[in-house]
C-alpha cells in the first residue's frame, strides 16, 4: 500500500454539512464546497449533464470541476437555444433539437447562469470550482462530504438567490479529525428571487 492510500483511508472521515435559513426551514439548492490540499479533487468529472426536459433544465444548480466538460442533452420536442453570458464562462448552443445533445467544458471557477434565449424562464447554475469536496444540498438541506482530509478546512456555501454577487459564497472553518464523523449547520439567508440573471 502507498503512503498515499494510507494518507487517504486513515486520516479521512465523511462531513455532513446542514444549509438551514433563520427560520429553520432547509435550503436546497446550495453548493457547499471545502478547501484543502487534497491529493486530488474527489468531484466527478466526467457524465456530467444538465438536460432541458419539460422547458426546464435539471439539475437546477450543478457543481463541477474546473476543466470538466457538461452536457446538455434536449429531451424536449422543442428546440432550445442555451447560453451564458457570465464571464466565468460565456457559451452559446445554436437551436439544436428533440434529441440531440451539445457539451461546454469550463476551465474557469465562477458562477455559470444558464439560460435558454427561447425560453425565457429556463434558468440553471453550474458552480465551477477547485475544492476537493463539493456538493449540492438536497431538498433536506443537506450534503455529505466523503473522505474529508483532516485538518483545519474552509467551508463555502453558495446558493443562487444569495445577496451579493454571483461569486458571493457564505465562509465557515471547520475542524476536520482524523477519525469518526463530523457535521455543522450553516445558516443561510436566501431572497425570494434569482440575484441574477443569465442575460445580466
Ligand atoms: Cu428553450
């Protein structure tokens, strides 16, 4: 066995972060991230896809790697036209059809509103990140982290209707042991609406 595997299986214990709003009420939708020296990003970076079915696209909010490559399958009749203007990653998929399927890779972390210039209520959000850990929180509010690397980490929350700027991010430290299990509670205030815009 490696040092390094040793490093990775012994000295590594699984996070479970809690977006909550001051009212209590879980926050989907919430991209937390936490930063370390790992090894290597333990994100996927491939198979990953934001589909546009039923004039909207899913997932709503994703997180990937920087430099990986998202796809964004039609499974609609209709056609769609999807872009970003965010300078985190500015794109644009001509029309493209029932069934067909166009890909962007994003080499820049940032904030990537999404939208479609057909439909003017499609709106997504990929998060382009260099943290080894991220997730997006579940409708419970929740994400857990695997294999966390002991240590002092910095944890970030994003979330679309976050006050701020599309980069704004919530920033918690977070005491990371070497054995057992940890988790925290974030409190998160949220807007009613979008901060802003894939066409801003
Ligand atoms: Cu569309």
């Amino acid at each position: 066995m490696t040092c390094l595997a040793m490093h990775a299986s012994a000295w590594a214990v699984d996070v479970r972060v809690e977006v909550k709003a001051p009212n209590g009420e879980p926050i989907a939708n919430a991209v937390v991230t936490i930063s370390g020296p790992a090894v290597a990003s333990s994100l996927r970076s491939d198979g990953l896809v934001m589909q546009q079915k039923d004039l909207a696209f899913s997932p709503f909010v994703l997180v990937v790697p920087r430099g990986a490559s998202v796809s964004f399958p039609n499974f609609d009749q209709t056609r769609h036209h999807v872009y970003s203007f965010s300078p985190a990653g500015p794109f644009e998929l001509k029309l493209y059809g029932a069934g067909e399927t166009r890909s962007v890779r994003f080499t820049k972390t940032g904030t990537i509103a999404v939208g479609c210039n057909i439909h003017d209520q499609m709106t997504a959000f990929i998060r382009v990140t260099d943290a080894p850990w991220a997730a997006v929180t579940d409708k419970m509010g929740v994400v857990e982290l695997r294999n966390v690397d002991a240590g002092d980490r910095l944890i970030e929350v994003w979330h679309p209707q976050q006050k701020g700027s599309p980069d704004a991010t919530l920033t918690s430290t977070l005491a990371v042991p070497a054995s057992g299990r940890v988790s925290k509670v974030v409190q998160l205030t949220v807007r009613n609406q979008l901060d802003f815009h894939p066409a801003y």
